[in-house]
C-alpha cells in the first residue's frame, strides 16, 4: 500500500509540475560576455544531479527506453519502466542526469518547458505504441550530440520512429536546444491515440524555429512558435505532417486564403498563468516596446480590479525579440526569482495582507509572502497567482554557454534547488567528473542534514515565520556568496588553463575540488541562515 501511494505521490507532483516550467534563452550577440544562455526553472520531481560518463558499446548493442526518469522514488541509477529499445551508439558522452537532464561535456544544453495541446491529440501511457518520453530523448541526445543542430535532429528522428509519449500529463512539450553558437526552439505536440509504428506515420508533430543570435526568448508553457517558413531551412524545419493533422482535423484550410499560424492553431486558448510571464519577459527586457506596459502597481486593491487586467492574444508577443540592454547570468537567475513584484500579480502585496494600525493607518503584516500556501489563501480569501519563481520549484539551471574557451571549462551549469527565490545557484563547470553529493542526495520522504535540497526547503519554510524581515537575512546571507562564486569562477578558469596544459587530470580535479568548496560554503551559509532565522523570528517572541 506505501509504494502504490508513493508512486500515486509521484505522478501527481510530475502532472502538477506541467505548468510550471519557466524557460528563457538568449542568443550570443545578446548577451554581455558574448555567451549562449539557456535556463529552465521547476524543472520535475528528481532534483538529484549526478555525472554519466560516457562509455564505448560492442556492435549491435540496445539501449533501454525509459519511462519513469523524473521519479524521485527511485534508488539514484534508477530509470524506472523499459518501455523498448533502439539501436545504441558505439560511444556515449558524459552529461548530467536529473529528472530533466540539461547539459552535457560538449557544452550543449536543453531546456524543457510542457505546454498544453487540443484534447484530440493527447495520449497517455497505454493508449498507443508511443514509447519516448521527452527527457528520455534529452538524455539520448547529451550522450550522442554535440551540437543543437545534432540534438534537433535526432529528437525529432527518434519521436518520429518510435512516437512522442507525454509524461507530463498529456500535454505538449518545447525543448530549447542550445551550444554556444546557436538555439533551436522545438516544440513537439502528440498524434493522439492508437499509433502504431506500422501505421507508416510520424509518431509525432513537430516544428522548430532558431532564435536569432541578438534576440531573447521566453516559453512560459505555451508555444511560441507562429509562421513557419520552410523555404529557410536555416532558421525554420518542421515534420511532414506539421500542416496535413490540422487539415485532416478541419483546424486550418489552404482555401481559407489565411496563413498557417502554428501557435494559434496547435495551442488552445492562451490562460493567464502563461500570458502574465509573456508580459513580465517583455516589459522587464524591452519595456520601451512592450505591448502592454500598465500592469505594474503599489496598490493592493488592483489586483481585485477586472478593469485593469488585459485578456490579450498571444500574438501580442512575438516569438523574440532584441532586448534593450545586453542580458547576465544574474539577469536570467534574478528573472527565475520572480514573483511579480510591484504589478497587479504581486500576492506579497495583496490586500489581505493588510491590517488596520493603531492610529488607522494600513500596516502590512510580516507574514506577507509571495507564495501563500492553498489554505493560506483560503483562509485570506484571496486567489492564486502564477509566478516565475515557486516555492514548490524543486529544482532548475541557467547555463552560461562560451565558444572562447575550452569546453571543459566553457560552459557553466548554474544549478538550483527547491525555490529559485530562496536558493542560491551552485556553478558546476561542463569538466566536472562529479557532482557533491549534497546534490545528490534527496528523499522527500525522509529529511537528511546531508542534502542541499533540504537545507534550502529548511530555509524557505522558515521564512514564512517573518517573511518581510526574513527576506532580507536571506538576501544578506546569499548575494555575498553568489557573488564570490563569479568572482573565483575567473580564477579557476585562470588556473584550469595553467594546468591543462601540465597535467590534464590536476586541471579536471581542480574542477571537482572547485565544485566541492561552493557546495560546502552553500551548506554552511544556509545552516547558519537556517540558525538566524529561527532565533530571530521563533514563536516564543511571538507577543
């Protein structure tokens, strides 16, 4: 009875996370170091990072199929279901495997955000042949590319063979596939059910657009993806079957006269917990140019006011856009640390925070958060808002992406853990043969001192006894320690290059000890933050 009701656990946090992915990119020439970012927030329920290392098959060899890889039930080198095979390579590539594996040596990177699809086109596990999980493909393309151009390839030749099996929910999915020259935008929405292999049809629809390399993207779970213009194959490629499903479906008609919209016509109606990300993306990068600009507020009240909250069509946004200003590392990660501050969004300043002071004046309570649990807020009576950051994230990254250096060294995956709020980001360098194993180790079921996760949720759930005050402990503990980490980034780079050229196992292992030391001042930073918090703000103060 315990398993059954771990797994039920399990399925339930991967269907909820569904909506929940925030992923931005940029482009090199956008960018203030000439770098390729790429980022995904809430990232599934196996936060556990651990190194893969690449390895050489016999002939002839299969690789398994998995389904289950997001579970975070499962002993750490487990995958779960073998829902098949398909052919194996002779030689793998070392990546970093977690419930959405993002990186791997060479420096290319996947970001993954699910996004929603038309009833007729989803399936669940059983209800066809399909057998490829999007983060199985993911893990399938850091072992075999090297490129996005490779990995663009090979996803959609594997979900066209063996069929696009949703796992998040029966939903749709996006991945941005990223080296540091270029990113394709994928997006892949299902057949629906009852496909078979021996139909002879692809087992999925597919379209893919570049990013221009001084443009700026964001996929807040919806599809971004409009026209597609297969006569430039250099920045547009779809299935074959991208226009026939629609018209089978009576969804779009060549006679009709109009152009074929991809987004408008695989993606329902658009819902607000996408369209207010769109609209935080575009007045926070290119506020100049924003469609809408109005929907920033100090007042607690507007968040009630119909009059001022746009229902607008997503072709408002485009599907990216120059920023105004070249974008950081710290301009991704303090964007995955959203909550909406100072718009009609904003649930840390909502009305029913508020209380009457002793001489009548509005006075805000120090309980105010941005992420009131459900009963909080029905108990404040007061509605539920979607932001970038959540308190139950479980984990992302933002990879920094370089083509001027070596590759060991040229991309850094920017890794965290539980809320992006509240977690500081842990630099992990793409020539790293091992993770720490705080990052390794998590049980929601059972709390350990040894697992980051854990020490970050301690953190976050102690907030909520004085969020106001609490919030500025956390941001005086964390930003000199982040703030260090960029700082000896370039001096490890500095001495990696030295001693590459002496000793190439010294230079790896100064990689590894490097990883080791940010992981351990993360853990001791936040047991001490863990120790401010609740002598400060224990409930024996409380009068």
């Amino acid at each position: 009875m315990k398993i059954v009701n771990i797994t039920f656990l399990i399925l339930f946090i991967v269907a909820f996370q569904s909506k929940a992915c925030t992923v931005i990119v940029a482009g090199k020439k956008a960018t203030v170091d000439g770098s390729v970012l790429n980022s995904h927030t809430d990232a599934g329920a196996d936060c556990r990072i651990r190194v893969v290392a690449g390895q050489k098959y016999p002939a002839g060899s299969m690789a398994p199929v998995y389904y289950g890889i997001q579970r975070v039930d499962l002993p750490l080198e487990e995958n779960g279901e073998i829902l098949g095979y398909i052919p194996q390579v002779e030689q793998t590539y070392t990546y970093f495997q977690s419930a959405y594996s993002h990186i791997n040596e060479y420096q290319l990177c996947i970001g993954e955000s699910t996004l929603s699809q038309r009833p007729e086109l989803q399936v669940d596990k059983g209800e066809g042949k399909q057998i490829m999980t999007v983060e199985q493909a993911m893990i399938f393309a850091l072992q075999r590319c090297k490129t996005a151009d490779e990995a663009l390839e090979l996803i959609t030749s594997l979900m066209e063979k063996y069929g696009f099996l949703p796992s998040c929910g029966p939903e749709s999915e996006c991945l941005t596939l990223a080296d540091p020259e270029k990113i394709w935008v994928l997006e892949l929405f299902s057949v629906g059910k009852n496909w078979t292999p021996e139909s002879g049809k692809p087992g999925v629809i597919w379209a893919a657009q570049r990013v221009p390399d001084d443009h700026i993207a964001i996929i807040p779970n919806w599809s971004i993806i409009k026209e597609i213009d297969l006569s430039r194959p250099e920045q547009f490629k779809a299935s074959a079957n991208y226009q026939q499903i629609a018209i089978e479906n009576g969804w779009y008609s060549p006679e009709s006269g109009k152009p074929f919209v991809w987004q408008e016509i695989y993606a329902p109606i658009p819902r607000e917990w996408a369209t207010n990300r769109f609209w935080l993306f575009a007045t926070t990068f290119a506020p100049s140019s924003a469609p809408i600009t109005d929907r920033k507020t100090e007042n607690p009240f507007d968040n009630l006011n119909q009059y001022i909250q746009y229902v607008e069509p997503l072709n408002l946004y485009p599907f990216s856009f120059k920023p105004e200003h070249l974008v950081s590392v710290q301009d991704f990660m303090n964007f995955q640390r959203s909550t909406f501050t100072g718009t009609i969004y904003d649930k840390e300043n909502d009305a029913a925070w508020y209380y009457s002071g002793k001489n009548g004046e509005w006075v805000k309570s120090k309980l105010a958060t941005p992420f009131p649990s459900s009963e909080t807020q029905k108990l404040l009576k007061t509605t539920r808002r979607r932001a970038v950051a959540r308190a139950d994230g479980e984990y992302g990254m933002v990879a920094q992406l370089r083509s001027n250096m070596p590759r060991e060294i040229g991309g850094i995956y920017w890794v965290f853990q539980d809320n992006a709020y509240t977690s500081p980001y842990l630099p992990l360098f793409t020539g790293v043969s091992r993770i720490p194993e705080v990052y390794s180790i998590y049980d929601p079921q059972q709390y350990s001192d040894n697992s980051a996760r854990w020490a970050i949720d301690f953190v976050d759930n102690l907030l909520y006894l004085n969020w106001q005050d609490g919030k500025k402990d956390l941001e005086a503990a964390r930003k000199p320690l982040e703030d260090d980490f960029f700082k000896q980034n370039t001096e490890i780079e500095k001495q990696y290059l030295e001693l590459q050229k002496k000793n190439p196992k010294k230079a790896r292992e100064l990689l590894n000890t490097y990883a080791q030391e940010c992981a351990d001042r993360i853990m001791h930073t936040y047991t001490q933050l863990r120790n401010t918090l609740i002598t400060k703000y224990t409930n024996n103060k409380m009068r």
